[in-house]
C-alpha cells in the first residue's frame, strides 16, 4: 500500500492550523529550502510546494484530510487478526447449514473483503487532480467543512497585503465616512441659534457623539482590515488625522482613533487566546 503523505508535517504545522498560519509556515521553509539557498534541495522545495498547494485550497485539504484518516484506519485494521474472524464465522456457518437454513455461502470471507476494501482505497490515498476537481463539483455537502473565520473573529480572517484598489478603497470609504459623521457632528454641536432646518434633528445627537466617532472608526478599519489588512488600517487612520484636522468637530479624531485600537486589541487577544489553545492542546 502507498505511503499516504502527512503535508501537515511536510509544513510542520497541526492539522487545525489556520491559513494565516500555513502561509507563514511556507514562507519561512520556502526560504531555507529554495535549491539556491545553501543546503537547500529541490525536491524537499518541490514536495513543500505542493503541500502549501494542497492544505490552501479548501477541497484539496479536506480530501487530504480523508485520505490521512483513512491511511490510519488502514494501518490499525492491518494489525487485526482476521483468521480468527473467519473462523468464528464459518463455525457459525456450518451450524446454520447443520441445522437445515439451506443457505450456503460464497464468495470471499468478511476478512478479505474488509482487507480489500482499505487496501483498494489506500492505494488511491495519494489521489489525483481529477479526483480532486470532480469531487469540488460534486454536491455541496461535506464530511469535514473547513472552520471559517467569523465577523467577529477578525484574527483569523487572514486579509492579503495591501493593493492599490484595496487601497484606495480603504482610504476614500473611509475619508467619506469620517466627512459624513463629521458634518453630523458640526450640526449636533451648533450654536441654538444657528438655522439649521431640517437637520435639526441632529442636535439630539449631541450627547452620544463619542459613541458614533468611536463606531465610525471602528467600523471603517474592520472593512479596511478585511480588504488590505494592516495596510488599510493605517490608511483608515491616516484619513481621521486628515478629516479632523481640516475643519472637522472637536474630538472626532480622538474617538475614532479609539475604535482603531479597539480593533487592534481584539485582534491580539483574539490571536493569543487561539495560540494558547493550541499550545495546551500540544
């Protein structure tokens, strides 16, 4: 039978390891073990390139997942002694022909077919490509679905680096975000005479400012996280300095800033409580 391949060892990385993680992971081995680096060699860089193929598609690493989980029933069930299964079982056969059942049987024992059947799918346990994509077509239904990170796990969300769409995208929501709350800001904080009109409304506004800066803040570096990561949430930062510092109401800058650290916070406590866990689980 076919040596199944661990890719979480080719990394060196757990089996519930995150895509943030494996990514990291490739990027420091890829580096030792390039065939231009000393001591490198090209093969170990080709298996590792094809371990971060596998375990960063999320088909492929779940039918990785199978195939490990097979191979290890394959190994425990090759240690069981099946002689002594068949045995019992044609005593029983023969009692129950003796007694008169008229049923005779055929065909291979439960030993071989059991024996068959793993070593049959083992071989197969490396797999193919077209295995892979036929069974990423097929139904929408999955034995172990990948964990995916939740809105308010934005540690694990694993943003790519920063472009210049994302960017740009980042900055502008931002920047508009920041002039709308801090027009609403200059017409809740209006002197009573001030005509204000329709939007007068927004003088009940007043006392809960703080909690919309802060909110706005919050919100715009959780978007720009999730488009461009740390690169966005400087970008959202940059366009608070820039909007409260031409014009914009008293304090805006301070509480949105507030929300940007708010979210850095639960990014750390969020990443640190995840490597504990792991760690314990070691």
């Amino acid at each position: 039978m076919a040596e199944q391949i661990n890719y979480y060892k080719v990394l060196g990385v757990p089996r519930n390891a995150s895509r943030s993680e494996i990514k990291n992971a490739y990027r420091t081995l890829a580096k030792e073990r390039h065939p231009d680096h000393a001591g490198g060699s090209e093969t170990d860089f080709s298996r590792l390139q094809e371990a971060h193929a596998v375990l960063s598609d999320a088909n492929r690493r779940q039918q990785h997942d199978q195939d490990l989980d097979l191979a290890h029933a394959a190994d425990q069930l090759a240690g069981l002694n099946f002689d002594s299964l068949d045995d019992e079982l044609s005593e029983k056969r023969r009692e129950r022909e003796s007694r008169g059942s008229g049923e005779g049987s055929s065909g291979p024992s439960l030993g071989e077919r059991l024996r068959g059947r793993f070593r049959g799918r083992g071989d197969d346990a490396g797999g193919s490509d077209d295995r892979d994509e036929r069974r990423g077509r097929g139904s929408g239904r999955s034995r172990a679905p990948q964990r995916r990170a939740r809105w308010y796990e934005p540690h694990e969300l694993d943003p790519d680096p920063v472009t210049w769409k994302t960017g740009a995208f980042s900055f502008f929501g931002a920047f508009f975000a920041f002039i709308v709350v801090g027009q609403l800001g200059l017409w809740a904080t209006a002197p009573a005479q001030a005509d204000l009109g329709v939007m007068v409304w927004t003088t009940a506004l007043a006392p809960f400012l703080f909690v919309v800066y802060t909110l706005t803040g919050l919100l715009a570096a959780y978007f720009a996280y999730r488009a461009a990561g740390w690169g966005g949430m400087a970008l959202v930062f940059i366009a608070a300095l820039i909007v409260g510092g031409s014009g914009g109401p008293d304090g805006m800058t301070q509480f949105a800033t507030a929300g940007i650290f708010f979210l850095l916070a639960v990014i750390y406590v969020g990443a640190r409580r995840d490597r504990t866990t792991r760690r314990d689980r070691r």
